[in-house]
C-alpha cells in the first residue's frame, strides 16, 4: 500500500483553535480510515511543521480526505509519496 507522509501547518484560524487540535485529528482519523487509509503515525512538532503525519492507502482516497481536510481552513499541507527500503532497491535495481 503506498505510504504519505503529510507535513501540516496551522492558519490562523488553526492556530486560534490549537486547544483542538488532538480532537480534530481524531475527527481526521476517524475520515480518513472510512476511506480505507491507515494512520501510521502523527507527531506535533516543533520547527517548520506543526504537525507530521504518515499514512497508508490508496493515492485516490487520499487524495480526497487531502482535500477535504484543507476544506475545513485549519490547516495547510504538503503529501509526499514515501517509499519503502524495498520500494527503493527495486528501483535502483531498474537503472542497470
């Protein structure tokens, strides 16, 4: 299953909410395994990201629960695709 690894940042409106934050990612949570992601992990930060969370699961399904989050004006984000150690070798095992 591909993994994500999602880097959040607050708004403004986030961040006057910051008392919120662990019940809105539990509502994040709860969205985001209807559609058949898997939270791997989530960890509040301290630096150039707010929050850094890592998931599993179809590109469609998060594509979509991406979009509805940013829907909500909480939060800002940027998914990366994550591959795996074995991902990677089959890669480079490709170049020749």
């Amino acid at each position: 299953m591909p993994a994500y690894i999602t880097l959040v940042n607050f708004t403004d409106q986030g961040a006057r909410n910051i008392k919120d934050s662990p019940e809105r990612f539990e509502a994040f949570k709860r969205l985001t395994e209807a559609a058949g992601i898997t939270v791997k992990s989530v960890h509040w930060t301290q630096g150039a990201y707010d929050l850094v969370i890592v998931t599993e699961g179809p590109e469609e399904a998060t594509m979509v629960t991406a979009l509805k989050m940013a829907s909500l004006g909480n939060v800002r984000t940027q998914t990366l695709r994550g591959y795996s150690a074995s991902e990677m070798r089959q890669f480079v095992g490709k170049l020749g």
